[in-house]
C-alpha cells in the first residue's frame, strides 16, 4: 500500500512512518521541517519504499501527482504548542487551514478513493464541563480574541473541511481528535508538559508547575495512539466520524510532578509558576480532559496498553542515553 504521512517526520507523524514501514508498505513524507525533524526518520532515509519530500502543502506545485497513487492518507502536518501559538498565530492559521484544503482539494481533483485521517485535537472541547469529553457535545470555546485559542479554532476549520470534503466529494475522512499525546521525540521546546518535567528532572532543575497543579490531563503513549490510527483509518465504518483518541487515566499536573520526580529519582524541587510568567500572557487553563473512548473502541477494539509509568520510564532512559 501507498501511504502519505503530512507532518510525518513530526512527533506523531514519524511514529506511523515507523509502524507502516515495519509493515512493508510504501510510505511517503510531506514535511516542511518548521516543528518536525528530519533526525525523526533518518532511520528511513535510504530504504527503497521510503520517499521524503521538504515541502509545505500551502505552496506546493507537485502536492496533486503525489496524492494522486495514495491509498492512505494521514494528514499530521500541524503548527503545534502554545508557546508556538502565542508567538506566530499567523503561520498556524497557514500551516493548519490553507494546508488542510490544500490536502483536501488536491485528493477531490483527483477522485481519489484514499482513506483520510484528519488530526484535529481535544483543545476543541474547549471549557467543557463533562467529566468525560464525548464526540457528540457541543464545544465550549471562547471569544476569538483570545489567541490562546487560535489553535483549537485552526482545528475545528479542518473538522469543518473534512466533512465538507466527506459529503461533498465523498472522500472517505476521518476526523481523529487526539487527547495528550505523550512519548519518544516529542520536543520540551514546544512547551508540552512532559517533556518538560522529564528534562527538569534528569538534569535536576526547578520542576515547573503552571498555576495551582491541581488541573487534570489523560496522556497517551504515541506508541498507542500511533497502533489506534492505524487501526481506526482501516474501518469503512469510521468514514465521516469523530473519533476521540487517546487514553482515559486522568492525572492532575502536581500528581504527574510527583511521579516524574519519583521515578527519575530526582532532587529537583517543585516549583510553581503562575501562567503570564509561563506564557508571558495570562491565560484561562482547562481545569480537566478526559475523553470517552467509547466510539474508538467500538470501531476498533483498541485501548491503550501502555501506562503513563511505562511511558516516564521509556523517557528517562532515553533522556539517561540508554
Ligand atoms: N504545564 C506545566 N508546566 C510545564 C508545561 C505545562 O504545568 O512546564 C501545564 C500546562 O499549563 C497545562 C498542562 O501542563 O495545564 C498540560 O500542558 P501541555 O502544554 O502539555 O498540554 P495542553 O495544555 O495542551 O493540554
């Protein structure tokens, strides 16, 4: 099979490139290098069935006759992390809209018959107060002055995108919203919270924690989440659905501080930052998020089988050089 990874020499993206070329098949990467990174799959870079392309799908003159012999399609390519948002909310609106009808336009031109993974993200659900975060609620988002957002509003346009292209076009999409995804190459420089407390606590740094800690999140191994995708974008029955994926252990940030101290063995102190210091602006966090992965496991059997200690441990190691 011929697969397109946009964004694929990204964090998740480059996680299924692993997984599709362990399996034998054909993978082509669009990438344009702004978050991702060609050390992601070097690994890759001289087999026969691997074909990289540096190139952002905005502006790009051949986009049409590669998507024109794909029989899959994940479409990862995103400007990522609040701190990346803050400061260029231009180039997200760019690299996460134009790009994504750009994608979508190019597979209709061509009648494509592709399965389409659209990565949107949980920032969507907005402040919903749920304790369980369903496909089926409405989002809760606020005013559009409020550039913390700009990226959940880039996603719900490619939501909008992909179903438009679904119902219009019948191209065979899939909108996957990713919860807290965690693991190997994912970058602190971005601002993610793991990564960052994995980095504090190896090199015995000040832990940083934003506000009070006692907001929640539901991290997800990429190992899992990459096993998920793979699954999901081969069900017929997933074609014009969200799909929430992820996994559901909700963690408050002081409680993940404690564990990534614990188990790295550090002497770092915790240290409480308040969010202008953080972000240099001051924002209104979600208090929690926590995904009901009833459809995902409906459609493909999937639960994560990684936990969040396997995936602190894996961290360290690599963080150690091991
Ligand atoms: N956070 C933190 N310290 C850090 C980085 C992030 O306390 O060094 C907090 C952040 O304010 C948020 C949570 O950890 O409440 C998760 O942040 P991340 O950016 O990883 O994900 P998101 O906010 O998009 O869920």
């Amino acid at each position: 099979m011929n697969i397109l990874i946009t964004g694929g020499a990204g964090f998740i993206g480059s996680h299924l490139v692993d997984l599709h070329m362990e399996k034998g098949d054909r993978v082509i990467v669009l990438d344009n290098l702004s978050t991702g990174s060609l050390s992601n799959i070097e690994h890759h870079t001289d087999h026969p069935d691997f074909t990289f392309y540096e190139a952002s799908m905005e502006d790009w003159a051949e986009l049409d006759d590669v998507v024109s012999a794909v029989d899959l399609v994940y479409h990862m390519a995103a400007v990522v992390g609040v701190k990346h948002v803050l400061e260029s909310p231009t180039n997200v609106i760019g690299g996460n809209i134009t790009a994504t009808e750009h994608l979508m336009e190019a597979l209709a031109k061509c009648n494509s018959t592709a399965s389409v993974i659209i990565a949107s993200s949980s920032e969507v659900y907005g402040f919903n107060e749920e304790m369980l975060f369903s496909e089926t609620d409405d989002l809760v988002l606020p005013s559009t002055d409020r550039l913390r957002w700009c990226y959940a509003f880039t996603k719900l346009a490619d939501e909008i995108l992909g179903f438009s292209y679904y119902h219009q076009y019948g191209l065979k999409t899939i909108i996957v919203r990713l919860f807290n995804t965690v693991g190997a190459r994912q970058r602190a420089r971005y601002g993610m919270v793991l990564p960052h407390f994995i980095a504090q606590a190896s090199s015995g740094d000040p832990i940083t924690i934003y506000g009070d800690g006692k907001q929640t999140r539901s991290f997800c191994d990429v190992r899992d989440t990459s096993r998920m995708l793979y699954t999901l974008i081969q069900k017929e029955r997933a074609y014009g659905q969200i799909v929430n994926v992820g996994a559901d252990r909700e963690i408050s940030i002081n409680e993940l501080a404690q564990l990534v101290k614990q188990r790295a063995n550090s002497n770092s102190e915790i240290k409480y930052m308040d969010y202008e210091e953080a972000y240099g602006m001051n924002f209104r966090d979600i208090v929690h998020r926590r995904p009901d992965l009833g459809r995902l496991h409906d459609l493909t059997g999937c639960t994560s089988e990684l936990s969040l200690e396997d995936t602190i441990d894996f961290l360290l190691n690599i963080s150690k050089g091991q």
